[in-house]
C-alpha cells in the first residue's frame, strides 16, 4: 500500500493522496497490529497452535510446556 502511496504523491493529485495517507495511517493505528504468538505442533496430531497451549484445539491431548528460553 506504501509504494502505491508514493506513487500516486508524486502525480497532480498530491492533496488527496496526503488525505488518504493520513486515514490509512489513523487506520492502521486503530487496529494496533500485532505480530503473531509463536506456535508449535502438536506432537500427537500435528495440528499447529500457540506455544503456550496446554492442551491441543484439535485432538485435545494434554501438551507438555515448552522449556524456558534460557
């Protein structure tokens, strides 16, 4: 979308381009994104789901926790 922005900034339409800049960014403050929690397989279906889960979303096996990073 940055590159498309750009583009479009350096033809006659500079103002508008500027209006839609500052809404796509008021925009993507609002939904405050966030990166991904780090996932695991499951070792008994191999279903894959957050680190931290104790029990699998798919077979619903109990999953040992992971090791703390040292």
């Amino acid at each position: 979308m940055n590159e498309r922005l750009t583009a479009l900034e350096a033809s006659n339409t500079a103002k508008s381009v500027l209006d839609v800049r500052a809404a796509w960014e008021t925009f993507l403050g609002a939904l405050r994104v966030e990166p991904f929690p780090p996932t695991r397989a499951c070792p008994h279906c191999g279903l894959v789901g957050m680190l931290a889960a104790t029990r699998c979303g798919g077979c619903w096996q109990v999953l040992v926790p992971p090791m703390p990073a040292r």
